[in-house]
C-alpha cells in the first residue's frame, strides 16, 4: 500500500467513489485466500483502506497508515494546515503507534535513512517478514481465516477520552 487515498473531490463524489470502496472491502473480506497488506510508504484515506483488508497487516518503520493525513486534519480541525504535527500526533499515524493499536501486525525494519536509501535491503527485509507471515497464515483452515479476517476489520479503531481542544475561529 502505498497510495495518498481516494481523491476528497466532488468529481470522486458524483463517480461514486464510497460506493467503489465499499464493494473492494466486501470482495476482499469475502476472498478465500491468505491476503497480507504491506505499508510501504503512505497508506492515506479510503484508497488504503480500501485494499488494506488482510489477515496480516505489516508496515514499512517510516511508513503511516491513517483516514487523513496530518495536513488535512490540520485544515478541517484548525481551518490552517499549520497544525500538522498536532494533528499528527492525535491521528497514531506511525508505525510504533499502529501495532500498539493492533492496527498492524507487524513493523518491517527498514534501512539506516529510510527505504530509499538501500532498495535491496528493505526488499530483502520485506520478502523475509511475506513468507513468514504467509507460512504463519496458510496454516489456518480457510473458513476460518476469512471469519478472522472479517472480526478483524470490526475491531478496528481504539476509542480514548482526549482533552477537548478548541481551535480558535480563522483570521
């Protein structure tokens, strides 16, 4: 996964794109094969959402998985993308955040900087936690991977008491 998500446009709205999302989470649940999701950059909005349904989730350490991202909740919540950090840090985005939310499965080390920086590595590293996963997964009766798979999804999103914040009125 590695996609900023659905386009927020009214364009989008009128080709029915919820609808388009929708009916890739109910196939994906419905499917009758082991599926692993790999975050490997931004996984943003309905787009990631929209494949992500899997038996195992793994992320990329750098990577973030969320319904926004920061500069856009920055812009709803505080009408000023200059919130993004805040924003950030309130959505769990990160990789650390996820798995203690039992969002994903797994973090994938990446190299010293980043991905980008030794391409074979982080390939090596990813391949190794796919085939783990996969023999881990393939072990589970079929019926019951996809009922896992479909209980998993439901659980999704850890509610928690915040502190109230008012963003004060545009300029």
């Amino acid at each position: 996964i590695d996609t900023p998500g659905a386009f927020p446009g009214i364009g989008s709205e009128e080709r029915h794109i919820a609808e388009a999302i929708a009916v890739n989470l109910r196939g994906m649940m419905r499917l009758r094969v082991p599926i692993i999701a790999a975050v490997i950059g931004e996984g943003g909005s309905g787009g990631a959402l929209g494949i992500g349904v899997a038996d195992r989730v793994l992320i990329l350490e750098s990577a973030y998985y969320s319904v926004i991202s920061p500069e856009a909740c920055s812009a709803i919540l505080w009408r000023d993308r200059r919130h993004a950090a805040e924003a950030a840090e309130a959505l769990k985005l990160t990789a650390q955040d996820l798995l203690k939310l039992e969002v994903v499965d797994e973090i994938v080390p990446e190299p010293e900087g980043g991905a980008h920086r030794d391409y074979d590595s982080v390939a090596e590293n990813l391949g190794s936690a796919l085939r783990g996963n996969l023999q881990h997964i393939s072990k589970t009766p079929i019926d019951e991977l996809v009922e896992k798979r479909y209980e998993k999804f439901r659980r999704l999103g850890i509610f928690t008491q915040g502190k109230t914040t008012t963003a004060s009125a545009p300029s």
